[in-house]
C-alpha cells in the first residue's frame, strides 16, 4: 500500500493489535491522519490546526462554527495548542511508529508462517518495502522479546537493543528519522535560526540556537548534543519564542471589501492575485488556515512550503468540481499513479473478506475493474 | 492534460511543483482522505454495506450498495447508490443518490434523499461509512414528519402491504441495473 497513507488496521494482523487503539487516538478525526498541530477545543476535542480552521472557514456565514464531534460552538481565536499530544504524535510518526510495526509484523510471521503460502508473503513484504531491511535483519526475534521493548518508552532504547541482538548486522531504523518531514528535501528549518536540518537535529538544535540568540556571548555551538533529555525543553522554548513573521494572519469581512481591495490584499500577502472576486475570496480564506495553521506547528514550515500547499489546494479545486457533474480527466494520472494501490487494497479486502462474502466481493471488483478497461 | 493545468499554474510560476512529493503537497487532501476511508471499508468490512471508487481514476466518484435491515419492508433486497465528493470534502457533504428506484417517504423518484445529515447536520468527522449506515437505517426509520414521497409516507403509516407492494413494483435487481 501506499507509504503515505497509513492506517490504524496496520496493527490488526500482528500480535500487537492493542496499538490499533493507540494508533486511532493519535489521528485527528477529519482528515484522518496523525494529528499536525493539534488543537483543542473550547469543548476538550482535538484536530489538526488546518483542519479545524479550514473547518470554521467552510461555515457559511450565517451560522455560528461548531465542533465536527459534538457540534458546541467553536471559537477560532480559543483554540488552544495541545502540547503533549503533538509530542506524542511527533515521537509516533518520527518512526516509533515503523520501528514498532516492523517489529510486531516479524513477531506476527514467526507464528504463521507455516500457514502462510509464498505468493501471500511477497505481497505484504512489497507493501512494507521501507521495514523490510528491519525484518530481514532481525526475523529470528521471539514474539515474547518484541512485547517487552514494546514498553519500552523511547525509540532510542528500542534502536539500541536492536544494536545488541547478535544476528542483526545494522539498526536500519535510522533510515526512519531522515524522510520524516514533509518537506522537499526532507528538511526543516530552525524557527530561530532558519538553518535547514532534519527534524532529529533540530530538536536539538534549538535549544542551543536560543541560548545563543539570547546571550550572544554564549559559547555553545550550533552542533547537535548528544543528550536526549533536553527535548521536551526544546519543544517548550520554540513555542514561547514565537518569530514575529510567525504572526496569525487575521480574518477578513469580504462582503466590507471590493474587488480592487480584496486583490490588493492578496498581492500585499505575495500570493497569486487573479481571477474573480470570489475566487480570490476563497484563495485568500485558505491562505489565512494553511498560514495560522502553520504558525501552530512548534516547527513551522517555510513559506515556499505554504505556497506548493496553496497551488495543490487550487488544482484540486479543478479536478474535484463542486457541485457539478465530475469529469474522470483531471483524475486520470492521479489513477494511473496509484493503480498498484487499488490492485493492493483489493487483494487485501479479499483476503480479508470472510468466506460466505468473498465470491460476491470478487465479482464486483472484477467488474469495476472491467468496467474501467472499457472505459479506457 | 495540457489544457487543464494552464490555468492554475500562472499565478504559480515561481514553484517548481514537479519537484515536490507527493506528500507534501497532498498533506490534507481530498484524496488522501478518500484513500484513507477506501482502505477503512475494506479493512473493516462491515456487512450489508460497500463502497468502491467508479474506476481507478476517478477518486470523487463513487458507487456503493445498501442492504435492506432485517426487519424491514426492505429485507433481503439491495440498493445501489452513486457518491459524488467535491473539492472541499470533508468540509462539504457529498452528494448521494439512489441510482435503484427507490420507494421510501424521504427518496424522490429521481433517487435524490432528503436526509439531515447530508444537508445542514453535515460534519466534518462523518464519512463514507458512518453515510451508508445512516442511509441503510433510514430505510426502516423513515421521517415521516418531511416527506419527498408523500405517497409513500401515507402507506407507510396506514397500509404496509400496499407499502411493500409499491415497493416491489419499483424495485429493480443490481443485476439489471448494471445491464442497462
């Protein structure tokens, strides 16, 4: 499947399956994903920051925002950053959760591997590609060891007693680490500083880039410390040193506005400027929820960044048309790109499918596919 | 192709978009989303209910089955439905409709649904699954209060015979459906 989308059922076939649970309440319930920067409400639920903005921004105007869980009013400039699920998240998806799955898979192997045919077992070691070099190194391992560094609550300490099983040769969990981010190179830049690294090295980094901005005779360098404790300090820090281009843009009554103005807004913001007043309406409104959203990461993102985000955003607008009839073109290569992910998610739909349904699944599936050949 | 990207690119020429991957710039996307409730349906496999994109290349098209709940006047026959998800889905209800004739006080005859959750009760946090068990509950609890089908909702209330009579008459197998 698809190395971006994960999902809480990854845990379900191994013999950590409890994780599922975990992993579910680390998702922000709208865009399914692991939570970026979350947010907490006036009503105690949690979302991505984007998503929530995005979320009151979708209100019509007449009405007054409320949360997508429980429908209490929701407030924007209430929101409040949750801290230690955002800590949690980070230390989940900076490759806990991999570390772990890679690990809980080997386990779940060992026990049925007898029961398992070849063709099945290629499959789902294609599908975790990025593990592979993990279970290959350390397949010998006991389902009763991987239970016990499972509780284990760093990473650091799992890496590590990879390090000390005899038949693994290398702790390839560090390959983890580096891809983490979602920017182009894989690096993100100091809030302070905006020196480019990876998100490891910036954790640490910032605690000493403060130190130095503050008290400029400081003789700490920039480079790396080796302790691991000083990262929630840094995570702490970062947030209340909040840079002043990190400022929350704010809302704009666009009714007030005239064209001119609206687009004279847009060019001061350096955002593109064109079309017609309502879709520079909806251009602007988006652009205020990725920037605030963003100025709620405790490592914010550069703002080249913000706009790739802004265009995905407008060319999706063309190829998902509100409202109207939906044309298949826009989507072609999108499906020509993921047509192994389909086939994939089929496959494991059948082999999930209890008996009595799996002849009835098989028949529709083929006929979708069928029918999309035709169509081709 | 060519054409369809000419427009929004202009006010974007400064970014080299090609060198982006695709997960930065699909972060809380449409289609991630979609994905992402593709893999739940089929993990989760919850009876009565299915859901799958029209084609592999169409992720914002969908079409789905609904079993009729035991119990009900509609037990034991199956119902197809088309799913159309704009742009700024989640943040946007769907638009679903039933493309089998449809006997039920709040489907019109054009298949379209007048269901509370589709419309103003909309919420960020529904989704494909939590949409299709609705609708399936609808069909035992209608909402009489509002009817599309008038005629429907007097049957329902004072002639259920009539009612599953009316029903079957408009009733059409998924086989045929897919022949036409």
């Amino acid at each position: 499947m698809d190395a971006d989308i994960t999902d809480p059922s990854d845990w379900l076939s191994t013999p950590l399956s409890s994780l599922s649970t975990l992993d579910a309440l680390l998702r922000c319930r709208i865009c399914r994903d692991l939570y970026t920067a979350p947010m907490v409400t006036e009503c105690a639920h949690s979302f991505c920051s984007l998503c929530i903005r995005k979320c009151i921004a979708a209100t019509p105007a007449s009405e007054h925002p409320c949360c997508p869980i429980c429908r209490a009013a929701v407030t924007e400039v209430k929101l409040r950053r949750n801290q230690v699920v955002e800590e949690v998240v980070g230390w989940f998806r900076a490759g806990a959760r991999e570390g772990l799955l890679s690990v809980a898979r080997e386990g779940g192997k060992g026990r049925k591997r007898a029961r398992v045919d070849d063709q099945d077992e290629k499959r789902s070691e294609a599908a975790s590609s990025a593990a592979a070099e993990v279970r290959r190194s350390t397949r010998a391992r006991p389902t009763a060891y991987v239970v016990s560094t499972s509780s284990s609550t760093s990473l650091l300490t799992i890496t590590s007693s990879y390090q000390e099983i005899p038949p693994s040769p290398e702790p390839t969990t560090d390959g983890a680490y580096v891809n983490l981010d979602d920017d182009d190179d894989g690096l993100v830049p100091c809030p302070v500083c905006d020196k480019r690294m990876t998100v490891k090295q910036v954790t640490r980094h910032i605690d000493s880039c403060l130190s130095l901005k503050a008290n400029t005779s400081s003789s700490s360098s920039t480079t790396p410390s080796s302790s691991t404790s000083t990262k929630p300090k840094t995570l702490l820090a970062s947030s209340s040193t909040t840079p002043p281009h990190q400022k929350r843009l704010p809302k704009i009554q666009y009714s007030m506005l005239s064209e001119p103005k609206l687009r004279q807004k847009l060019q001061d913001l350096k955002i593109p400027s064109h079309g017609n007043k309502q879709a520079l309406q909806a251009r602007h409104s988006e652009w205020v929820s990725i920037w605030n959203a963003n100025v709620d990461r405790s490592v914010p993102r550069a703002k080249t960044q913000l706009l790739r985000e802004l265009a995905a955003w407008e060319e999706s607008l063309d190829r998902f048309p509100a409202g109207s009839r939906v044309s298949a073109e826009g989507l072609e290569e999108w499906g020509v790109k993921h047509k192994g992910d389909f086939r994939e998610l089929i496959a494991q739909a059948r082999r999930n499918l209890p008996k009595r349904a799996e002849a009835k699944a098989e028949v529709e599936g083929e006929a979708e596919l069928e029918s999309d050949k035709a169509a081709e | 192709m060519e054409s369809q990207n000419a427009h929004p690119a202009a006010g974007y020429s400064s970014l080299k978009m090609q060198d982006a991957p695709a997960s930065a710039v699909d972060g809380h996307s449409v289609t991630k989303r979609l994905q992402s409730e593709l893999m739940q349906l089929m993990m989760s496999n919850v009876p009565g209910i299915s859901a799958f994109p029209v084609s592999d290349s169409n992720l914002c098209q969908w079409t789905g089955t609904i079993a009729g709940p035991e119990g009900t006047p509609y037990e034991g026959l199956t119902y197809k439905i088309s799913m159309t998800f704009p742009a700024n889905y989640p943040y946007r209800a769907p638009v679903i409709r039933f493309v089998s004739p449809m006997w039920h006080p709040n489907v019109d005859m054009s298949g379209n649904i007048c269901l509370d959750i589709l419309k103003e009760k909309w919420s960020a946090i529904y989704n494909v699954q939590t949409i299709l068990l609705s609708l399936q509950s609808l069909l035992g609890e209608p909402n009489n209060a509002s009817p599309l089908n008038a005629q429907a909702a007097d049957q329902w209330d004072n002639n259920k015979a009539e009612y599953k009579k009316s029903l079957m008459a408009h009733y059409k197998d998924i086989e045929e459906l897919a022949d036409e």
